[in-house]
C-alpha cells in the first residue's frame, strides 16, 4: 500500500491530477470519520476533510516521502479540525431565551457573586446583635475585642495601643471571647 502511494505521490509532484484522485479515494473515509469524530458534525467533518485534501495536494512538494503519507494527512486534518474549533462560535448566546420561558435569558442562568437578600439582611442582624453583645462587655475586654476582631490588629499592636503586656492582652481577648461566647448563648 506504501508503494502505491508513494508512486502516486510521484506521478502528482510530475503533474498528474488523476493520480492525486486516487489518493483521495484511498483515504476520504478515514479522514471524513477523524474529522467527524473531532467535529461531531457531518458538514463541518465534509468540508474539513475537503480542505485536508486541498492542503495536500498544494502542499505535496513539501511532503517528506521517507515518512508515511497517511501520518502527514491526519496531521493535516487534525490541525484544520482544532483550528475549526478554536474559530467555532457557541451554540448559545447568554442574551437569547431560554427555551419553555417567557422572556428568561441564559444570563438568568448564571449564579450570582452576591448574596441573597435574605442572607445579607441575617448577616446585618447577626452583626447587631453581637455589636450590642460587645458593647455589654466590661471596657476592658471590650476594647481588647474591638480592636482584634473588629479592627483586626495583630497582638503586638494591640499591646502598644493598649500600652499592655502582651500576655496581658492574649488574656483579655480570651476572655472577653469567653465572656461574649456566654452572652450569645441567651440571646
């Protein structure tokens, strides 16, 4: 088979067309069926095989003939196939109706980065009732609290606004969580 088509290699760089024909005879189904199945469309698989075999035939003067011809064919159609897919639009468009809805889009589809209504308004709840819980809080576990969770400052600066030892405020943050843990358990 490798003779064969290596003969008529020969006879196309020499001109003959007919002999090209046969080449295309002998490999339209494979390429046809890898187009396809990279494809998945029988139009789009024709026409890529159809341009597989337009690039050879130009190219044949390029083609290597100490490696196999149907190597540089599927390497020929695989490329055009990956080059249809990069340049293949969507088969939807995030701005056409939703199929059975009256008037939903597939923008309504995609999930939103914002919380509900509902669990923001919980949220601002939640953030009250603690804020009241804190101010509750003896001044001195109050400010220690405050300014690690509230104003999120590190331990050390904590101690210098505080003008505290460090062990000093490592305890009052303990507990006035401790003592904040407590009061949330009634409320």
């Amino acid at each position: 088979m490798d003779a064969i088509i290596k003969k008529r290699i020969k006879q196309v760089i020499k001109g003959d067309q007919d002999a090209f024909g046969e080449i295309v005879e002998i490999y339209k189904n494979s390429v046809y069926q890898l187009c396809f199945r990279m494809l998945g469309n029988s139009h789009e698989a024709e026409d890529i095989a159809q341009e597989t075999f337009l690039r050879a035939y130009v190219n044949i003067k390029s083609f290597n003939q100490d490696l196999k011809f149907s190597t540089w064919l599927f390497r020929i159609a695989t490329n055009l196939c990956i080059d249809r897919l990069r340049k293949k639009k969507p088969d939807y468009y995030l701005d056409a109706e939703v199929a059975g809805s009256e008037g939903l889009t597939m923008y309504s589809q995609i999930p939103s980065d914002t919380p509900l209504p509902e669990t923001e308004l919980e949220s601002l709840e939640l953030q009250e009732i603690v804020q009241k819980e804190i101010l509750k809080l003896p001044e001195k576990y109050r400010s220690a609290i405050v300014l690690k969770y509230i104003e999120d400052l590190s331990l050390n600066e904590i101690s210098e606004i505080l003008e505290l030892p460090l062990g000093t405020v490592k305890t009052r943050i303990h507990r006035g969580r401790e003592a904040l843990r407590q009061q949330l358990r009634y409320v």
